[in-house]
C-alpha cells in the first residue's frame, strides 16, 4: 500500500516517527517520507541516519501550530500520520494552553490542511490518558479524537479519511516510567519510586504500534478509533524486571495520575466491535455521526462488544509476566 507514496509524520524526530522511518525504508519503495518537526536539531541527527543522498526523505521544520506551514508540508502527501503532541502530564498542568494550542489547535490545523490539499488518509496517535481523563493531557487527546472521528462526516465531496489509533505505553519510549527506573538505576538507585502497589498499565513494544498504526492505514475507512488488544503489567512487577535487587519506594499519586489506565470506558462499548484481522483481533470503536456510510458497512456483521464492556488495565484478560517484560527490556 505504501509502495509509490508520500508520507508524512507530524512529530518525526520522536520516538514513534524514527521507528517508523526504519520500518518503512526496511518494507516498502515509498515515493517520499516528509520528516516534520520543530527540532531541527533533532533532524540533523537523523539526517546522519536517513541522509537524503541514500534515502527518499525531506525534513521539514515546522510546527503544527502553523496552519500556513501545514498547507505547504502536505502538498502532494497521500498518507499522514499525526504523532505530534505535547505529552508530559505535569508540564501540561503547569501550561494548559500551550498544550491546548500544540494537541487541539494543532489538530485542527491538521484536518483543514489534509482536506485542502487532497491527502488520502490521516492516522493520529492517541492514549489510553483520552479516556474519561482527569489531566489536561488526556483532556486534549480526547478533543484530538473528537476532532479527527467528525472530520470524516465534513469532508464533503473529498476523498480524505481520518482515523485514530489509541494505545497504552510504549515500552521504552520516552512518555514510559522505564527510562527513568533504568537511569536511576544507573545512577545507583537501591529503590525506585512507585505511586501506589496497586497501579497497573498497558504495554505495547514500538514494533506493535508500528505494525498497527500500517495496518490502521490499510483498513480503516474513515472516523475509528483503532484500540489494540494488549497486556497489562503491575508497576511492581516492572520494577522487578528491571531490577530484582531494587527496592520499592511508595510515593504517592502525582496531579493527574491515575492507578489504573482505561483503553475502552463503558459508554464506548455501544459502538464499538472486534475486528479479526490476520489472525489478530482488534477493538475498532465506529463512530457515532454516519453509521449509514457506505465504507462503515464493512464492519456489519462484526461481533459487538458487551454493554457497559470497559477495557482496563486492572480488568485486563492478559497479564506480562516478569520474564516477559525483561526479555523484551534486553533490546533496550
């Protein structure tokens, strides 16, 4: 599918945009991959990896904020993926509107852009925080999700569909508790920080959400919310994996945390299916606006979710072990 097109990713220095890059020159003969982002100093790092003399790639700096900088980036783009976000939940609390302009302004922006320059798809990258949030973060996510499921109902006689992709922790990624137990741990930490013995979360390793925001691209039609199946582990566990010789220290919940993360709440189950795709099942939660689309039949005869069915980390069918998590801590 990638084969001969233009991609683009908002945020292409981060941790998701340059896994990305190396799965798609490892997979595919694209036409052109757009690397957008406003550190230019991480783009001059990349561009020792990617080099445009050896690979089909352009940097763009630019800013999601920047509706004018957007319309120039897309022009001639068939696919963008939207993994731009300010992220840190306590840098979010401390400058709620920055974050605001960054996650919905900047989505926004996004959709106007892709409309008007005839981009093909847009996939987004969301979290579990989205759902019934209690930080600003997560409050933004869901106005990020909200803006790209009714796009698809404004498009009019345009062919750009926009989905989204919600996830868990990443394994490893910088947005994950790991680099931090791992750099305390070098540092000669004899304990590592826990906000509660019972808090539990998703995980996902970086090749996972790769392959899924690909396989996001092949079959969505326009307004899902992709959700994968995925494990859970107690933060206690992790700490375990990392190091058996570390102690626990309980510190109490941070403003805006949560002990347990949910990837489907109740009042989404209504519309939500599982969708069984090379041998794997996915959670696609259909939108509410045009259930009488053409495309959104493709989903009809899927098994629907129980009523008031929520997905969360502690209610999870499928638990990492401790052997699990450190077998795939070994790649890092």
């Amino acid at each position: 599918m990638l084969d001969e097109k233009t991609i683009l990713i908002t945020g292409g220095t981060g941790f998701f945009g340059k896994k990305y890059a190396e799965y798609v020159f490892k997979n595919y003969k694209v036409k052109k991959l757009i690397i957008f982002s406003r550190d230019e100093h991480k783009q001059h790092e990349m561009s020792f990896v990617y080099p445009r003399e050896r690979y089909p790639i352009r940097y763009f700096i630019g800013d999601v904020r920047d509706r004018e900088r957007l319309y120039r980036a897309f022009n001639g783009v068939d696919y963008v993926i939207h993994a731009a976000a300010l992220k840190h939940v306590l840098a979010a609390e401390y400058n709620p509107f920055e974050v605001v302009k960054t996650n919905i302004i900047g989505a926004q922006n996004i959709v106007e852009a892709a409309i008007d320059n005839g981009v093909k798809k847009v996939i987004a990258l969301s979290t579990d925080k989205a759902v019934s949030p209690i930080n600003l973060y997560g409050a933004t996510k869901l106005a990020m999700e909200k803006i790209f499921v009714s796009a698809s109902a404004y498009v009019g006689a345009k062919e750009t569909r926009f989905s989204v992709v919600r996830y868990g922790n990443v394994v490893a990624s910088r947005g994950s508790v790991i680099p931090l137990f791992l750099k305390l741990i070098r540092e000669g930490a004899t304990e590592l920080p826990v906000t509660d013995e019972r808090m539990t979360r998703f995980w996902i390793t970086i090749e996972e959400a790769v392959e899924l925001v690909t396989t996001t691209l092949v079959e969505s039609v326009g307004g899902e919310v992709f959700v994968p199946k995925i494990p859970s582990m107690k933060i206690t566990d992790l700490v375990e994996a990392i190091s058996s010789n570390c102690k626990i220290k309980i510190v109490g919940c941070r403003p805006g945390e949560k002990i347990h993360e949910t990837l489907i709440a109740s009042d989404e189950s209504g519309t939500a299916i599982e969708y069984e795709l090379n041998g794997k099942i996915l959670y696609v939660i259909l939108p509410e606006l045009h259930f009488d689309s053409k495309d959104i039949r493709k989903y009809k005869y899927c098994r629907r979710l129980p009523d008031n069915y929520v997905y969360r980390s502690d209610k999870n069918e499928c638990y990492l072990t401790v052997e699990q998590m450190a077998e795939w801590l070994k790649h890092f």
